[in-house]
C-alpha cells in the first residue's frame, strides 16, 4: 500500500551575491495518519497543533527548506507570534509566520520545524486532505 504521492517538488537560489540561500519545496498526499511519536519537541524543533492530526487521513504536506541561518533556540518559541521579527529596520514586519500559523490553524493542520543553527530550516505544513469545517 502506498503512504504517500509526490504532487510536487522546486528547487531554487536567491540571486544575491552576498548571502546566497537555497530553497526546496516538496508537496506530498500522504495516505496514512502521522505517527505523531517521531516527532519531538526541543531546542532544534517544534511540532505546532499537532493535536489536531490525530489518526487524520489523508495528508496534505507542505515542506519548504533552506540552507539560512537557522532559528537560534531562544528565538524558537515566539516566531509564529505577531509582529515578532529578528530583522532589524524596515525590513520585516513579523506576520508572516503569524499569519501561516493561523491559516493552518483554521485548517485544522499543523507545522513541524526543524532548524539548526548555521544550517538552515525545513518548515512542514499538514493539513487534511477533506474539508473539516463540519
């Protein structure tokens, strides 16, 4: 039996020569309910609504990854807040973290984390595949 299909799979690099960034996005249909067991929350990931997928199928999931700096541990626990940024000046607002959070949430999905410092960061969205606005 199948547990999951690949819908879709990018790949692509900032065009700036100071900091150049790569980023992969991976869309899957997974057949099977997570086994919410594998994952875990700590200092380098966190699992966001994860009570809402409880024996749900099927799955859609969203992974985008880079290879940027990372979350720094201390900063984990309050990105998906508004109006929090780490970017100094103009050039963030802090709400759109918030406001994918709060999409999901409506969705009844959750988002898995995983970052490491100095190596980057794998956002994964789940949502299910039917509508659950019962």
């Amino acid at each position: 039996m199948r547990r999951s299909t690949a819908l879709t799979s990018s790949r692509f690099c900032s065009t700036s020569r100071s900091t150049p960034h790569r980023v992969e996005i991976y869309g899957l249909r997974l057949t099977q309910p997570l086994d919410l067991s594998q994952f875990s929350d700590g200092p380098e990931s966190c699992f966001v609504n994860r009570e809402g997928l409880h024996n749900v199928a099927p799955l859609l999931a969203l992974s985008v990854q880079d290879n940027g700096p990372g979350i720094p541990p201390e900063v984990l626990p309050k990105i998906f807040q508004p109006f929090f940024t780490t970017k100094s000046g103009n050039k963030g607002t802090g709400l759109g973290l918030a406001i994918v959070h709060r999409f999901v949430k409506e969705g009844k999905g959750a988002i898995y984390l995983q970052t490491k410092v100095g190596q980057g960061t794998t956002f994964t969205i789940y949502l299910p595949a039917h509508d659950t606005r019962k």
